[in-house]
C-alpha cells in the first residue's frame, strides 16, 4: 500500500481537483477537532480512488472551492460511510453541497447487518484490522505525524471496494432503489436548528425541573463557562460540565468554601473559576428569571396515532431484520400522525417519504392510520 498524497498548498489541490474529477466514483471522510475546540473545524478531508489516497489539510488551505464543484456533480459518486457528520461540517466550513452519495453504512444497515461501524464491517468482510489509536486525537494540532496520516487514510482507502460489495449485495435482493432513496434523503440534511445562545443552557439535563431563580443562576453560570470556552479555545466540557453547572444552580452558593463539594470543582478549579463562579450566581439571583423555551405538546389523537405507527415501524423492522429508522425516519412518523393521509395520493404530499417507501410501505400506514379513527378538526 503506498503513503497517502498530503495535499498542503494551492498548487496541488488544482492538480487533486483535477485528478478526482476524472474518477466515477471517489471515497471521502473527514477529522474534525470536536474534542479540543470551542469552535469545531474540520481539519482534513481524505479522498481515495481505486489507484491512490489523499489527505487534504485545510487548516494550511486558505481557499477549497477546487473541491466544491467535486461534491456537487451528481455524475460523479461520493462514498462515504456515516456520512452525515461530515456533510454537516463540509457544508459549514466550505458551504459544499453534495449530490450523488453513497453512504456504506445506510447500505449495511438496510441489507440488515448487524454491525455498522466501519473497523467491523472491514475486519468481516476484508480481514482488516483498523488501528484505534488515533480516533481521539486532535486532529487540528501540527505537525500531523506518518501514523495519523496512515490513520486518516484507512478510514477512506477501502470505501470503494465496500462499495461494491454492498451494491452487488443490495441488487441481489432488489434493495437499491431502497438505499438510493434513503442517500438522496441523507443529502438534504442540515442538522437541527441550534437554540439562541442566552437559551442554551435550557438543553442540560435537569434545567427545566428547577425553580425560576436557580434556572436565572445556570443562565449565568453556563454563560461565564462559555465564556472561558471561547477565551481557550476549549469544548465547554474541559472548563466543567454539566453537572457542575446544575449543582451550583441548585445550590446558589455565596462562599468558595461551598464549591468544594460541588461534584468536579477541585482546589484546581476553584482557584481558577471559584471567584468568578460566584459573581455570576449573585447575578443569577439579582436578574429576571429567564422564560423557559415553549415545546407545544402534540394534541393527543396525533400522539396516539404516532404511538401506533411507531409500533407498526418497531414490527415491521423486526419482520425485516433491520433497525427501525430504516423502514421510515421518525420525523415522518410525526408528520404522518399529523396530517393524517387517507390515500395514496395524499402519501405524496409528506416531506421525507420517498417514492420507494410510499410503494412498499403506504398501504400498510394508511391502514395503520384508518384504525387509529378520524383526523382532528385544524385549530
């Protein structure tokens, strides 16, 4: 096997772009720094073709639009595996949009294996024995060293070879137009809308069983946090977690002698945030108690027909020895209990059921939705 190409500077990204774009079909990953920085990035993209690997670094890049046109031509096949992580990250470093992707493990998963993860599928199927070493590594530390470029390159040096495996493996039991709808769909994602920054804290487990003057207290607290995140260029978990913040929330202490029993603040973490720490509880208690986020709960005849829905999705899965998501993704179970279709016509209307889908499964969720009785009169 030969080392992978580093491709560091303008010159040979033009001759990359060049190359690729002469290739079918092209395997491609990511590393990102999610473990080691307030703000993720992605710090290499690594490409593989039948011939040879490259390990693009876009930390030493200032400009990839070489590789956008790569991404977006839907002659040309992107494989990937689990490839939503890195779409979402492409799309928000670089603004790619990707067409024509193959993704491996949307494919293992819909041929009903049991193992997904890539370093298990490659050691059944190919005998390979992925290195585990560097899987938490940052990435956006440099020099990178020859194992972590060996690393980044075996996560893409076999995709093309799996690919072909799964594709002659989902045509012979008439499964590709199945994973094909469930690839276009993959291509579409955006990733969940993220709360205002002052909202945030509301997503920490507990947040939302306390009272208005401690939820006015976390505010602040995970605000300062943030705060040091940002200052170090840390994920917020390094400065303290969690728990942390929601023990100080419930108890509002006034001295530095209260924080050491506060799970996680060690004389380290007092000395370092202790006085700061109390400063943003005084203000918690002093500000107006924050207004907490509004999930209105679905009326209870649509809840109850996704419940049954949700069974008929748990059933069908198991009759197909496949995971559940693979039959149909939980937001169209919400929207199908929603609006509750009567027909195959009205099936089309409902965003995320894909022609495949509607054929194989519409009979059986209208039937589903026929039994859970009439819609709700609209509000």
């Amino acid at each position: 096997m030969r080392s992978p190409i580093l491709v560091a500077d303008s010159f040979g990204l033009t001759e990359l772009a060049h190359e690729l774009a002469q290739e079918p079909a092209i395997g491609v990953d990511t590393e990102s720094n999610s473990l080691f920085a307030y703000r993720e990035r992605v710090c290499l993209i690594q490409f593989s073709t039948q011939e040879r690997d490259y390990i693009v670094d876009p930390l030493v890049l200032s400009d990839l639009n070489a590789l956008a046109p790569l991404f977006a031509n839907p002659h040309q096949q992107k494989v990937f595996h689990a490839a939503e992580y890195d779409l979402l990250g492409l799309r928000r470093d670089f603004g790619f949009e990707c067409a024509n992707l193959f993704d491996t493990m949307i494919a293992a998963g819909t041929m009903g294996w049991q193992h997904m993860g890539l370093a298990a599928i490659l050691e059944a199927h190919f005998g390979v024995k992925l290195n585990k070493r560097y899987q938490r590594t940052n990435w956006g530390r440099r020099p990178l060293t020859a194992d972590q470029l060996e690393y980044a390159r075996c996560d893409t040096h076999y995709l093309l070879p799996l690919r072909d495996l799964l594709q002659a493996a989902l045509s012979a039991e008439g499964r590709v137009e199945e994973a094909s709808e469930a690839f276009a769909l993959l291509a579409q994602v955006t990733g969940e809308p993220k709360p205002a920054a002052n909202d945030r804290f509301w997503r920490i487990n507990g947040a939302r069983d306390l009272t208005p003057t401690q939820a006015s207290v976390l505010r602040q607290v995970y605000s300062y946090r943030e705060q040091q995140a940002d200052q170090t260029d840390q994920p917020p978990f390094k400065v303290m977690s969690e728990q942390t913040l929601l023990e100080i929330a419930l108890s509002c202490p006034k001295h530095l002698s209260e924080l050491k029993v506060v799970t996680g603040m060690t004389p380290g973490q007092i000395r370092r945030h202790g006085g700061e720490l109390l400063w943003a509880v005084q203000r918690g208690l002093s500000a107006p108690a924050p207004p907490p986020p509004l999930f209105p709960r679905a009326p209870d005849e649509v809840r109850e027909r996704y419940d049954r829905l949700h069974e008929w999705r748990k059933q069908t899965a198991q009759a197909r020895g496949v995971q559940s998501n693979f039959i149909l993704p939980r937001e169209v179970l919400w929207e199908l209990a929603r609006r509750m279709p009567r027909t195959l016509a009205e099936l089309d209307t409902i965003e995320h059921l894909g022609p495949w889908r509607r054929q194989a499964y519409g009979p059986a969720v209208l039937k589903v939705l026929a039994e859970s009785g009439q819609p709700s009169n609209p509000a």
